[in-house]
C-alpha cells in the first residue's frame, strides 16, 4: 500500500472513531419503544440542534437544547416501525435508529368469513381469516391466541382456538346439520368480531314421488322434498318428471310449491316415470294399466 | 499532517454530496411455507412479489417527491393512510426522504382461505436519506424486517398492511 493511501485510511479511521465517540456521547436512544407510549431520548453536551425521528409512519422534527433529554408524550410516536433519529447541531451530526413496536393490547381485528351463505353439513366448508390489530392499527406480530366461535341457531357451538403467527390466524369449521343463520365471531381478549353465516338445506335426499290416475292423465307428486339432515328444501328448487314410453322421453320441470312438486303426464301403458333434481335421483314407477 | 477537523469536514462532506444510487436490487425469495389451506399458485405467488416490488418504487417516489397520489397505484387502506400521514408531517416540516432498496430477502407466510390476503415477510436492506430543504442531514444503510399484507385490486395486487418489526 502506498504511503499516502495508509494515511488516508488511518485518518479515516480516526475519523470514524471520533464520529463513534460522538455518537456515544451525545445520543442515547431506546431500543424499542411501544407505539403510542411516552419516552425521551437522552442527549448530552451544550448548544442546540434539530432532532428529527424518521420513517415510513411518521416524521418528527424538534429544536432541543442538547445537555436535557427529549420527552416525547404518550401518542406522539404511535405508528410502529423502522426509526431513524438524527441530532444535527451546526458542527455535527449523529444518528442512530430504533423500532417502534405495535401496543401489546389488541384493539382491532380484521376477520374475513366465507362463505357468507352454503348448505348444512359441509366438512370444512366455512373459513374465517383473522388480522390482530392494535388500537393504532399496527399489526400485533407477536403470537396471540385468537377464539373462533360458530353459533347455530340451535345453540350448537362449534370452537377452535388458534394461536396468531405474524399477525394472521385462520381457522376451517363445518357447517351445522340445521339450517338458518348462524353466528361466526373471532375474539382476541375483549375484542370481537361477527360474521352471519346463512346455512341453507343441501340437495334433496330420498326424493319420492307417488302416481294416480286422473282420467287420461298420471298425476304425479313428490313427497316433501328435504335434504339429508331433515331440511326442507326450498320452494322453487326444480324437479324434472320424466315419462319414457317406446324408447321416447318426454319430461317436465315443475318448482318445489309448499314444500312438494307436482306434474300431470299422460298415461301409457308401459310407461315408465322417473323424478330427479339436479343431480339427485329419486324413485321410479312403471304404469300397467 | 491533514487535521482531523478537516477530515471530519470532509467525511461529513462526501455523505452530503454523495447521492442514493438508483440501482435493481437484488431479490432473494425463500421457499413457500404457507400456514393455511390454500395453496399458492406460482403465478399467484410472482404477481404478489412483482407488485410488491413495485410497490417499494410508489412509496419511495411518494416519499422523496411528497406527492401522496403517487401511492395510489400500489397502496390501499391503513398502508396508504399511514404513509400519506408521514407524507403530509413531512411536508409541514419542509422535509423529505429517499429510500432505495438494496436487497430484498422474501418469504410468503400466509395465504388467507378465501384467497382475499397474502402475508408476506421481507428482510430488506435499504440506504435512507433525510433531506431538510435540500441540505442532507444524514444518509445511512438500514436493514429492518417488514410484514407486509397484500390484497387483490382490479389488475394488481395492493399493500394494505407495510410495517417492519424488530428482528
């Protein structure tokens, strides 16, 4: 190394040593402070200088008389985060950084349900996505129990605790066996948050119909039409008759009216007739006479 | 011998003059360990970082220019109110700030069941510049992790949540 690079690098280095010592000196700043609380910043020597707290979430700049300690007030630093904190006097200038760290106490939960409406009985079939937030709306990182609790008109209760991982829990449950609607709450300590979740019957299970004669005509009707846990299904739900006779069909969608459906068809000899909904199949009856 | 009052002057010279570099930085994304049902589709999984990235130019053009519009393309909700926030104290103090991100180490945490929220975590590194009507106060390299809470927009996916949190 050349003589003169040595000396650059060492006065640099002095340099460096002597920013550190005044760094040392002049600034003592907290490590982490809790969002929204009160605290000061220590600051020695004599003169004044312009202090300056800098981030993403806030930006703060105050004359100080160096030798008293900067007092920030409860709420004056309350957005958490990265913390630059310049001194800058006529002749120096010193920085240094610190965190802002969210209130251990949530406040705000940003709960996300879905679906808002699906069939009884589905295993996994309603989500629930919690945020933990607290009372500035800073994400709460730090692992914290979050209750999901779904209600059924029934009084059933299904619960699941969920401990937070950076900030965000979730949870799946199962849609109850009755319909109606249902009560879907996330809770961290006092704080809650509702959803309704409507829970609507399933597809028809054990669909039956009868046949009568009615002059030229078969009169064709279900039994009450209800889903597998004894739901009824609701009125306008569609039902397809269908009449086969010599290898031709004929059908008819008739909508569910007070529970039943109903269909006049003609009457064949040898003719067979079938119920269906959807992709739900029902019985058959084969006409003799 | 050169006085060590003179080199103080001169260091603290350079960092004045000196300026922040606009430079790609560089990105590191760590395999996908998703808590959650959902899974994460590669596609999905690009467009959240590449509008995440983005989103680092909004907010530091935002920042530097005290121009809160500038955050409406990749910011919504507490993210862009707390930043136009600084935005506005900012310009009440007649000061701004330059970040540019140095490097980017990402991780997706969660990916909500409904498909409305992505977590992710960043350890970035990123030089600061805090400027007060044009004089540089000071200029420094910081790392910080973030948690950062993306939702869906129209064509984008849009910061809702950009907080770091102590290492």
């Amino acid at each position: 190394m050349k003589p003169r690079s040595s000396l650059l690098f060492a006065c640099l280095g002095v340099a460096a040593i002597h920013l550190a010592f005044a760094q040392a000196e002049r600034m003592s700043l907290p490590k982490a402070v809790e969002a929204g609380v009160g605290f000061s910043i220590q600051i020695t020597g004599t003169g004044n200088a312009a202090l300056y707290i800098v981030g993403p979430g806030q930006a703060i700049r105050r004359d100080v008389q160096l030798g008293q300690p900067a007092v920030f007030s409860s709420g004056s630093l309350y957005n958490a985060g990265h913390y630059l904190a310049v001194l800058a006097g006529s002749s120096f200038s010193e920085t240094g950084s610190f965190d802002v760290i969210p209130a251990s106490k949530p406040a705000n939960l940003s709960f996300l349900a879905k679906p808002s409406r699906l069939p009884v009985g589905l295993h996994d079939g309603i989500t629930g996505a919690v945020y933990v937030f607290d009372g500035y709306h800073n994400l709460i990182a730090a692992p914290t129990p979050v209750s999901f609790e779904l209600s059924a008109s029934s009084g059933a209760v299904q619960k699941h605790i969920v401990a937070s991982h950076d900030g965000a829990a979730w949870t799946a449950m199962d849609s109850t066996a009755e319909q109606g609607s249902d009560k879907f709450v996330a809770r961290v300590g006092d704080v809650s948050s509702t959803r309704v979740v409507g829970q609507v019957p399933g597809d028809p299970c054990g669909l039956k119909m009868s046949a009568k004669q009615d002059g030229k005509k078969i009169q064709l009707t279900t039994d009450p039409v209800r889903d597998c846990h004894g739901n009824a299904v609701p009125d306008g739900t569609i039902v397809t008759f269908t009449e086969t006779y010599s290898g031709a069909q004929s059908t008819i969608d008739a909508p569910l009216k007070r529970g039943i459906a109903e269909a006049a068809m003609e009457a064949r000899a040898g003719a067979t007739f079938s119920v269906a909904s959807g992709v739900v199949m029902g019985n058959q009856i084969g006409w003799a006479k | 011998m050169t006085s060590p009052k003179f080199l103080l002057i001169l260091v603290t010279g350079f960092a004045a003059t000196s300026t922040l570099a606009a430079a790609q930085a560089a990105v590191h994304v760590e395999p996908v360990n998703l808590q959650g049902p959902r899974h994460l589709e590669a596609q999905s999984q690009a467009a959240v970082i590449r509008d995440y990235l983005r989103a680092w130019n909004g907010f530091s053009a935002a920042l530097e220019q005290n121009r809160p519009e500038l955050l409406d393309v990749d910011f919504v909700g507490t993210a862009k109110d707390k930043l136009a926030g600084t935005i506005k104290q900012q310009s009440e103090l007649g000061i701004h700030t330059r970040y540019q991100d140095r490097s980017h180490d990402l991780q997706i945490l969660f990916y909500s069941p409904d498909g409305l929220s992505i977590e992710l975590a960043d350890k970035v590194e990123y030089d600061v510049q805090v400027i007060d009507h044009d004089k540089v106060v000071t200029t420094q390299r910081e790392s910080a992790r973030y948690l950062v809470v993306l939702t869906p927009a129209e064509v984008r996916w849009k910061v809702r949540v950009f907080q770091s949190v102590p290492e």
